[in-house]
C-alpha cells in the first residue's frame, strides 16, 4: 500500500514537471527574457544547418585546400562562420557544402575534381582542430560530437555534377563521406533541369537522374532538391523510396515567379514526401522587394564606379556603396525569416521545416538580426515571441532532418 501511495506521489512529482516543460509561456517574457532563453534552448540543442558554403569561401580565398585552409578556429573578420561564432550562435553540425560551379560541367571530370579537393580540405579542417571541429557522418556520430562539444561538419555535395557520368560515383562519394547531394546547380546536368536555367534539356528528371536517385537511395544519401527545376522536383519524389531535403530553399509565395524557392504545391508534395525544407536566409531569398531593389542597386553602383573612374575595391567606393544600399534597399529582418518558417508551419506543420542559412554563400544579403552563425538566437527568440514551443525549436533545429536522415540510412541498410 505504501508502495502505491508513493508511486502515485512520484508521477504526480513527474506530472508537474512535465507540465511545467510545457506551459512556459515564452510569449508573456520581455525581449530581453526571451532572447536569454533562446539563446539557453540554441546552446542545449543540437543545431544542424542544412548550408554552410566555407569550403567555397576557402577556394575563393585562395587557399589550395588540401595543404592550407583558412583558419576558422578563430573569429575571423570575413565571412559569416568561425567556431567562436558558431559556439556563441549554439550552431554544432553546420552541412559544408562541397560546391561545384555549373562552369565544371563544362570540363569531363572537372566537377569530380573539385568535390575531391574540397572534400580533403573539410577533412583538412577537422583534422587541423581536434578540439574544435569533428567530420560526421550520420546522426549518430553528430549526437556524440555534440555530447563532447565539438562542431560536426557533414559534407552535402552541391550539385550532382560531381557524379560526372557516372553512376559508380554514387557509392564512391558516400564513401568520401558525402551525406547529400544537390541534384543540380545553376544550369541543367546530366541528371536534370535546373531552376535557374530555361533550356529545359530534359523536362525533368534524365534518364541518367532517375538512376542516380534510386542508386542515392540504394548507398544512403540524402537526395536534395533545392536548385532544380519544378519538373526535376516533381520526378524526383515520384522516385525516391525515402524522404528528401531541401538543404536552402525559401518559400516562393514571398518571392513569386523566383523557382529557386518553393511554391505551396511542392511544399505540400514534400511534406507528403515525409521531407524537410530547410529555409535559406539570403535577402534575395526571403523577400522579393528586396531583391529587386538589389538589382536596382548593383545597376546604380556599377554606373557610379565607371562615372567616377573608381574600382569596387577603393576604400571610397566602399563606403559609398554601404551607405548608398542602406538607404535605397534596407536589407530585411529576422521576422521575415519567421514569417517562411510560419508559413511552411501553418500550410503543412512543424514537422517539415528547418534551417538552411546559406551563410558564407549569399554574400552581402544576409538580413538584420541574422547576419552570421552566432545570431540564430535572434531567430528562436522571434519564433517563442509567435508562440513556438520549445519542441517546436527542436523539431526545426534538428529533428526534422534527423528524422529524415535516418529514414535514409535505414532504407539504405536493408538495401545492402
Ligand atoms: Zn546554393
């Protein structure tokens, strides 16, 4: 009897607490409460990013890859990601994107070249600092980085190109470590059309990229579909045997006519699909007044540097520039990123979205509030403001694309 008395009083003890989890009411905190524990929530979770481009930032840089990389160990004072930065932010498996140019394709086995350079230097990376960074390859191995505070760096392959033509490369780059592949990039490949790019080669989907996509099911890696066209989305998730990602894609309702983002049809396919779409943080991404105004500024700024006989390098071309764009396009803000993460929550739920910040790859775009890797607390606090709960954040943070993921690895490991 006894026994029972306290049994009953334990749960009534476990009750509470988990009934306390869950009725904090983050939206009654002031800004300053909120912003505390959005920051306390980014530093207790796992934060995958589905985009980080540094390994282009590192070969733009000049850096030769397999011998010298940038060091990112410390604060740098370019870019939007370095360790202390991604520690500040709670960012602990930022997707390195290993880029390969549409100019590649040009050259048979260039694309496969370069994956292979920027690979060795990711692992470079990892290797250089121990105690830092860690490679990863499932979301097992992000989990055990994590619980020894290290920051993973998956590797996403952007742009099948690197397959060249052909599909033994599949295997080859899943076992170089590569997690997902970018199906295409800035113009059609060999596996299908892009978004970008109005030839329409093949009208979707090729032959070649059907094979590539059962193959990336087969070997286990994640098929993404940011950067393709509408009819390579379509053909691609009537042949996937498991969910796909999106690794940087914004929601096309506030960019319409922009395919690079998806429209509500594809979202609700995806979700469908049991998919994730992580959402791309760019300025030209999330909002299509900014955009334009871009474009009108970059035409204003390139007839000012010819009328004025001065290169965009000259510190007084700089200057003007700056303050030129903050008056004529302010850049967005982080509530605009909610509003995407809002949007792709209220059409098909919580369980499909995630972050794909496209950091060190949209350069001088990036809004207010979310301009590098230590300011995703901005973002969680904005999105407690509109009432996310906690498990919320963790769905958007990580569990969403764990669970995609893993539903690759596990199809893949019955494949085998
Ligand atoms: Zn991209």
């Amino acid at each position: 009897m006894k026994k029972i008395v306290m049994l009953f009083a334990l749960s009534a003890v476990f009750a509470c607490a988990s009934e306390k989890e869950e009725t904090i009411d983050y939206t009654q905190m002031s800004d300053e409460e909120r912003l505390k524990a959005a920051t306390e929530i980014a530093q207790s979770t796992i934060m995958v990013d589905g985009h980080v481009d540094l390994p282009y930032r590192m070969k733009v840089g000049g850096f030769t890859l397999q011998r010298e990389i940038l060091d990112v160990s410390v604060r740098t004072p370019d870019g939007n990601f370095d360790y202390p930065r991604s520690k500040e932010g709670g960012l602990d498996a930022p997707f390195m994107s290993i880029y390969i140019p549409a100019g590649n394709q040009k050259t048979p086995g260039a694309s496969k070249a370069l994956a292979d350079s920027l690979i060795l230097m990711t692992e470079r990376l990892a290797a250089t600092f121990p105690d830092k960074f860690a490679m990863a390859y499932s979301t097992a191995d992000i989990e055990a980085n994590f619980s020894k505070g290290l920051i993973s760096l998956p590797m996403g392959m952007e742009n099948g190109a690197g397959i060249e033509d052909d599909l033994a490369n599949v295997e080859y780059f899943h076992k170089r470590g590569i997690r997902y592949i970018t199906l295409t990039h800035g113009t059609d490949n060999l596996i299908g059309d892009a978004s970008y790019d109005t030839t329409g080669t093949h009208g979707g989907l090729s032959e070649f990229g059907k094979q590539v996509v059962a193959e990336m099911n087969r070997v286990g890696i994640m098929v993404d579909l940011s950067h393709v066209s509408d009819n390579t989305f379509r053909d691609a998730l009537a042949i996937t045997k498991v969910p796909v990602i999106a690794s940087h894609s914004s929601v096309r309702k506030f960019t319409p006519g922009f395919e690079r983002n998806m429209s509500d049809e594809l979202i609700q396919a995806m979700a469908k699909n049991g998919g994730v779409m992580m959402i791309n943080f760019g300025g030209t991404f999330i909002d299509s007044a900014y955009a334009a105004g871009a474009t009108k500024v970059r035409e204003h700024i390139v007839n000012w540097l010819a009328e004025n006989n001065l290169s965009r390098r000259d510190s007084a071309a700089q200057a003007y520039i700056q303050e030129y764009s903050e008056k004529n396009n302010p850049f967005p803000t982080v509530q605009r990123v909610a509003d995407h993460i809002d949007h792709v929550k209220n059409l098909v739920g919580i369980d499909y979205v995630g972050l794909g910040s496209d950091f060190d790859g949209v350069g001088d775009s990036l809004p207010t509030g979310l301009k590098d890797v230590s300011m995703y607390p901005n973002l969680i606090a904005e999105l407690l403001k509109r009432g996310y709960s906690k498990e919320d954040i963790e769905k958007i943070c990580y569990k969403n694309v764990f669970r995609v993921w893993r539903a690759v690895e596990e199809y893949s490991e019955m494949e085998k």
